[in-house]
C-alpha cells in the first residue's frame, strides 16, 4: 500500500457515518477476567492513538498495563534538515515516557529499540520471540498490536508478530488500525471483524493528554521544509471520539507451515540418525504390537506415521501445515488417512486405542495443550494408549519445552496413569496406558 500523510485521506465522519460502524461495547465486557493487557507499538504514538483508551480504563481498573514500543521512531521525518534520526529517538522515546505517564501512572513502558523501518523479514521471527519470552502463559492477557492490514510496513510486520506470540501463548489478540482510517474507505473495511469499545470521561481525557504528549508528530517540528506536522488534525480525529475500534479476525502463526515450504525436509527427518533412532524407540516402547485405529498428531513430512501403519489396522495422521501434509502424502503408505488438522481447536473426531504426540507439545500454547490433553482423553477407546515423545533441549520461540509438556501430561484429567518412560541426553518418551494393558512378559 502505498500513502502518504499528505494525502487528503478519508474522514472520520465518513466511517463513524457508515451504517455498518459497530455499536460501541462496555469496555468492561472486554476487561472481564484479563489480569494484563499488553499494547504493542512498531512506533511511540502508535499504542496512544489505537489503544490509549483501553491502556487507560485498565489502569482505571487496577488491570497490569504494559507498553511495548517496538522501535523509537527515528524515521518519521526523513527529509527533515534540522533534526537527525538519533535527535527524534531521544525525542521521541521522551514522548513516549511522557504520554505512557498521562495514561496512568502505574502503566509499565518498554521502549525496545529496534530500527525505524526494519520490522519487516528475518526480524519478524525476533520480535514473536521477544513478546513470547515477555508474555509467557498469557490466557489472562489482552494483547493489544497494530493491525496485520493496516497499509504500513512496520506497523503489518508488528502485527504479524504479534499474532504470532498470541498463538504461542494463548492471548486474546485484538488489533488497532491506525493508517488505514487515512487510505482506505468503507468498503474495504473488514466490518463483520470489528469491535467498537467505549470509554468514559476520564479514558478519553487520559488519551486525549497523551496524544498531545507526541508533539513531534502532532506539531511542526519547525518551519523549515520537511519538519512538517505528521499526524494533522484531520487524521486525529479518527481517534478522538471517545471510541477506539478493533479488528478480531484470529491470531495466525505461520512459522511452522513456512519451514516445510522453504525445505522438503526441514527436521532431517529423512537421513539424521536421531531422528531415525527416536522412531525406533518409539515402536520399541509401544506395549503391544498390533493397535486398531492410531492417532498421530502433528505428523510433519510422515516418516514415524509410515512406520506406525506397519503396527496399526488404520491410522491417521494431521498436521497443521498443508506443506508438510502435502509431503506426508508421499511418504506414508495410501492406507494412511492424511489430513490438515489444526489441533486442538479442530479435531479429526473418531475413537483411537493409540495416540502419539512426537516432538508437537511444544509447538501449542500451555492453555492449547490442556486442551489437547482434553481431546485426547475424550477420543480414547478401551485399553486406549498414549505416546508422547519430546525433545529434553530448550526450545527457544514457544512457553513450553518438552520437559513441561510432559509434566503437564501426567497431570491431565481423564488421560491413562504413567506405564513406563525412556529417557536420554536428548530424548524422553513417556507412554501413558492402564495397568490391564502391560505387556505381558510371558505372551
């Protein structure tokens, strides 16, 4: 997309006009049962004029308030001849303290430092696993981003980060547009996703003093040419009427599907000897040798669900990522019912007698994996058996390693008790199945 904040742009009363413009909800609906809410901006200014409001009634409420500024903004005047970029960070990073303030006084900023301008590529991955290392187990968190459409590089960049830490910590995700108000019109707006949330006097007021803390971007920075006012009147009042509006469209991560389409084989699946070993001590902990109907979850390219068929009458075998799904279908044997399963969330329904959870735990968010474990639990049939099998190394980008994953299986309702486990430098398979179906040492 491609603007500029000189273009005349769309007003306010055009969409505030538009018969579809949401009706505005109590933000304590939106509060409810949330112990922090978490803003993150690409820029200082961003996280006022999308969720300043929102930051502030939380505050209000006694609810954690945290603000995390992506970059310091050192970019927004580029054609400026009186001030250099690290002249408008100082700057602006001041603002940003400044406003954070008016929002409340308890209201926790975190001015992170990252080039104005560079969000986008290789650093979208580092900043998911910032906000993952900072959010944690994060089902109590409002997480708050620039929207993933909103037309400006960093500010779609943070978005996608951002959505990508919700999955991977189980936050509620709402998203702020802030150039789109600007560009676009009300046709192109996602109206069916949107969430309107209204304020009282103090919110409003609270924001209102903390948008004027932005001078930088709100007044001239002199009269010389390039030091402009970048966010004129006519832009602000998008977000002066005392309602701020969100897009709720669904967090998405995609950074697993993106490994099987950048590589055939991206776990060496195929040729590393760990990988071959590990099945083989999966098949070797197995408690019997032949099994009616199996599970795998998270099947990647389907090496282990090619060697599950030879011990199951029928198995299925999902993934989340129609890559490594469209690669399985190559590798397993036609029998094998393949399918893009987004567990838990979908489920692949039926009764299964095994279930296997290789090297996947981790990849789900803690609330994700409860929920899991819940399906599982409720889809085993008689004398069901459960595999897990998980890396014993850090796992750097998620909540969980495979140490967690296992602990939290062991005290999952509804799943068999603990039979035996096998575990090395970098290995532990745990297999969950009642004491009746022990191997017999004499059959």
């Amino acid at each position: 997309m491609t603007f500029s904040h000189r273009d005349v742009g769309t007003p306010a009363q055009s969409w505030r006009s538009d018969p579809r413009w949401p009706r505005a909800r109590d933000v304590e609906e939106v509060l409810d049962a949330r112990a922090r809410v978490v803003v993150v901006a690409a820029h200082p200014d961003d996280e006022t004029l999308g969720a300043g409001s929102l930051a502030a009634a939380a505050v209000a409420r006694g609810i954690a308030v945290e603000l995390l500024v992506l970059t310091d903004g050192e970019g927004s005047h580029p054609e400026s001849t009186t001030r250099t970029p690290t002249d408008l960070a100082a700057r602006r990073r001041d603002e940003a303290r400044e406003a954070a303030a008016a929002l409340g006084s308890r209201v926790e900023l975190a001015l992170l430092g990252l080039p104005d301008g560079g969000l986008t590529g290789p650093q979208e991955e580092q900043v998911t696993r910032l906000l993952v290392d900072r959010l944690g187990d994060a089902r109590d968190v409002l997480l708050l981003a620039p929207w993933r459409r909103d037309g400006h590089p960093d500010h779609e960049a943070a978005g996608r980060a951002t959505a990508a830490a919700a999955v991977r910590t189980g936050a509620r995700l709402l998203e702020y547009p802030v150039w789109f108000w600007h560009w676009a019109s009300p046709p192109e707006a996602p109206w069916d996703s949107l969430v309107a949330i209204g304020y009282d006097e103090d919110a409003t007021a609270r924001k209102g003093r903390a948008m004027a803390a932005h001078r930088s971007q709100v007044e001239p920075l002199s009269d010389a040419p390039g030091d402009e006012v970048l966010l004129a009147p006519e832009l602000l009042e998008h977000f002066t009427a005392g309602v701020e509006v969100f897009v709720e469209e669904g967090a998405k991560d995609t950074a697993l599907d993106d490994l099987h389409v950048d590589s055939s084989d991206p776990w060496g699946t195929a040729h590393r000897w760990y990988e071959r070993r590990k099945r083989d001590l999966v098949l070797a902990c197995l408690p019997r040798p032949h099994f009616v109907r199996g599970l795998e979850l998270g099947c990647s390219r389907g090496e282990l669900a090619a060697d599950l068929a030879k011990r199951c009458e029928a198995l299925v075998a999902v993934d989340r990522s129609p890559a490594a799904i469209a690669r399985a279908r190559s590798v397993v044997p036609e029998a094998v019912e393949t399918a893009v399963v987004d567990v838990p969330s979908q489920w692949p329904g039926s009764t299964f007698d095994l279930v296997v959870l290789s090297e996947v735990g981790y990849f789900l968010s803690p609330i994700d994996l409860e929920r899991l474990f819940a399906r599982i639990a409720s889809c085993l049939g008689e004398h069901g058996v459960v595999v897990l099998c998980h890396w014993r190394h850090p796992v750097t980008g998620w909540v969980l390693d495979g140490a967690d994953v296992h602990e939290r299986a062991l005290g999952a309702p509804g799943l068999p008790p603990l039979m035996s486990t096998y575990r090395d430098d970098d290995v532990e398979i745990l297999v969950l199945a009642s004491p009746a179906d022990r191997p017999d040492p004499g059959g």
